[in-house]
C-alpha cells in the first residue's frame, strides 16, 4: 500500500459529489411533501414556518426554521466559501494572475450574459427587475454532483476550471448580496460590526493562530451584521477573510494553517447538513397545472432561460473568445464539446439563485415561488443536457 499524501482538492471534489447527491435527494423530498394531499402535505409547510426562537432583529418576527436556516446556518455556509475563495487566491489554483484569467473572464461572462437574458424577458415589469441577478449563480455542490455521475468521462482539468469558475462565481454573488439586496442600514449596528472586523484585524496583527477568538467574533459580528440591515451571511464572509493561513505548497492539510483546520472542520457540516438542510426548506415548490403554466410568465421564464442559455453561452463564449484571442488557453486534454457541457453544467443554479431569489422579492411570496419554478426548470434542464454532452463527448 502507497501512502499518498491528502489533497484538500481531492476532498473538497470527493465531498461536493456527496454533497450534491444529498442536495438532490433533499430537494426531491421537499418537492414530494409539497405534493402531498392532505395533513403530509401540509409537513412540509408547518416543518419550515416553525417558529422556534425569539425575535432577534424588530420587524423581522420571531425566529423560524426558514429563518434560522437561511440567516443563520447559510452563514457558516458563507463562511466556508469565504475559505474556499482566500485559499484560492492565496495558496491554490487563483494564486496567480496567469490562472486567474480564465475563470474570471468565464465567471464574469456568466454572470453578466444571465442577467442580460433576464432583463431582456423580464426587466421590462419594475416590480420584475430587481430578480436580474438570480440566474447569474451556479451551485458548484450540484454540478460536482452531476460531474461524479460521469466518473472518468470528465478530464481533471475540467473538473477544476468548474471548480475555479464557481467559486469567483461565488465572489460575484456574495459582492451582489452586500450591494444589492441590502434594505435600509442601521449605522449603530454597523459601527458595532465594522468594530468586529477592526477587533479580527487586530488579532492578525497580533499573528493570534488559535481558531477559537475568531469563531467568537464571528458570531457577534453575524448579530451586528443582522441588525444592521446587510444580510447576516455576508458575516461568514467577512469573517474568512481575517482567518490566519500559512502557504502550504504540496501539503494543502497542513495541520498548523488555521484557514485550512478550521475548513476542513466546517466543509463536512456543510456538505452534508447545511447545504442539504437548505435545499429540503427552500425547493418545496406544489406542481399543478397552475404552476406548469406559470413557467412561461416572465419571471420564470426570465430566470430559467437566463440559466440554460445565459450561462452556457456566457461561460463558453468567454473561454473560446479567449482562447482564440490568445488570452488563455481552454483547459488541458479537454475538447471543446467536454468545455461546452461543462458550460451547460455551470447553468445549475439551485442554491445560490434560491438564496438570492428570496433577497431579490423579500415582501413578495408568490413572485419567490414563480423565481423557484424558474430555479427549478433551468438547473433541471441545465443538468440533464450538460450531463448527455458530456457523457457523449469524446477526448480530443
């Protein structure tokens, strides 16, 4: 038996596959409760406006699992992106300027051409407009959920440019979270969250290396971060960002780099419980005629072709334009048909464009549930067609 050493990538790949197996079971399991007749159907309902906590912000109600869920646990969530994104830039394959390029350009032209698509169906409705970021996200779990269903049929190198794209996709979406859907700001609660982070800087410049001050602050710095009226997750983010890491070339477990222990803590939970957790409260949409015919209303409409046909034009646009131009070159020992159905996988946009779709229409429940009718039929058809590409596609 050879020893290899562990690679944080192989773990986190391994783990995401998982991950998005489970999102999908959780999400089928919510969309099966709320077709439910009767007392089964009405679970799934009672189960996420459960009320079971006190009110933490005024105006916001008492605490419920939806609540908790989306405001609470996605903050961790963040937290481990924000991880995922400093290792990147830091120690990982963003590290430099020459492999940063093409994810950023792919991930900039996915988001922007999704927004387009979506304005150009729906912006033409004001109460509409403010949904223009929603099919502009991709769910890296679900994708390497699909991609682990092709084993071998994908290249490495595929597997880690989705794995790039996604998470500068994620930079997007977090940027479009804290500047977007931010309601009116409490300037006291926002002093009190700007002097978390001064407190976080601080330790850093005392080289403090134990983990646990930091996930103190960080839970003060999400109550600062609530009730100023920038959305809590954006604590989780922030917070990574303060996390001490020691550059770790070839040994990306090293166990005295806190960024790399305190993710390696965090990514089991939320793979397999926050992630999963978030999917089974957020996707439970009832299926009817009513809502088959909704699909093609403009709000649906907007955000599932935005997905399907944004991304994969975005996304594939950008790396054949700047592989033809000479910017960078398409990923190594993989065709441009493997490149194209790693774009349609890239229009999987569950959970961040369910997040996002909740921030977009706070105050209108039925606009949220016509923007997962949408969700639901581009990640759908996203899936199903970069899964047949890939899976026809041949090495060049």
């Amino acid at each position: 038996m050879i020893n290899r050493p562990s690679s944080a990538l192989r773990d986190f790949l391994r783990s995401e596959a998982g991950s998005g197996v489970l999102l999908m079971a959780a999400a089928s399991m919510a969309m099966l409760f709320a077709n439910l007749p009767g007392a089964a159907g009405h679970f799934h309902h009672a189960f996420v406006h459960a009320g079971i906590g006190p009110e933490l912000k005024p105006g916001l109600g008492r605490m419920t699992v939806h609540l908790w869920v989306n405001d609470g646990l996605m903050a961790i969530f963040f937290l481990l992106v924000g991880l995922e994104i400093k290792r990147e830039l830091v120690d990982g394959g963003l590290s430099t300027w020459e492999r940063r390029r093409l994810p950023f350009i792919a991930a900039a032209a996915g988001m922007v051409v999704p927004a387009c698509v979506y304005l150009a169906i729906a912006g033409g409705q004001s109460a509409l407009s403010n949904g223009w970021a929603i099919p502009a996200a991709t769910d890296i779990a679900f994708a390497i959920g699909v991609v682990a269903l092709l084993g071998r049929r994908v290249p490495a190198s595929l597997k880690l440019m989705l794995t790039a794209i996604a998470i500068v996709d994620d930079m997007g979406a977090v940027a479009i979270i804290a500047l977007v859907y931010t309601q009116g700001i409490d300037l006291a609660a926002l002093g009190g969250a700007a002097a978390m982070l001064l407190l976080m800087w601080g330790l850093n410049r005392l080289r403090i290396q134990a983990l646990s001050p930091y996930l103190l602050i960080f839970a003060v710095l999400w109550y600062f971060t609530l009730l100023s009226g920038v959305h809590a997750t954006v604590s989780g983010v922030l917070t990574a960002m303060f996390i001490p890491i020691k550059p770790t070339p070839g040994a990306p477990d090293a166990v005295d780099s806190p960024l790399h222990r305190l993710e390696h803590a965090v990514h089991p939970w939320s793979a397999y419980l926050i992630v999963p957790l978030f999917g089974f409260v957020n996707a439970g949409v009832p299926v009817d005629r009513t809502v088959i015919g909704m699909l093609f209303t403009p709000l649906p409409l907007g955000v599932a072709l935005g997905l399907f046909f944004g991304k994969q034009i975005g996304i594939f646009g950008g790396i054949w334009l700047a592989d033809r131009w000479g910017i960078a070159e398409r990923p190594g020992g993989a065709s441009w048909a493997q490149v194209y159905g790693m774009a349609l996988l890239c229009g999987i946009g569950f959970t961040m464009s369910l997040f996002i779709g909740a921030l977009a229409f706070p105050h209108s429940p039925t606009l949220v549930e016509q923007a997962k009718i949408g969700i639901l039929a581009g990640s759908l058809l996203s899936a199903i067609m970069g899964y047949l590409v890939l899976r026809g596609a041949r090495r060049p």
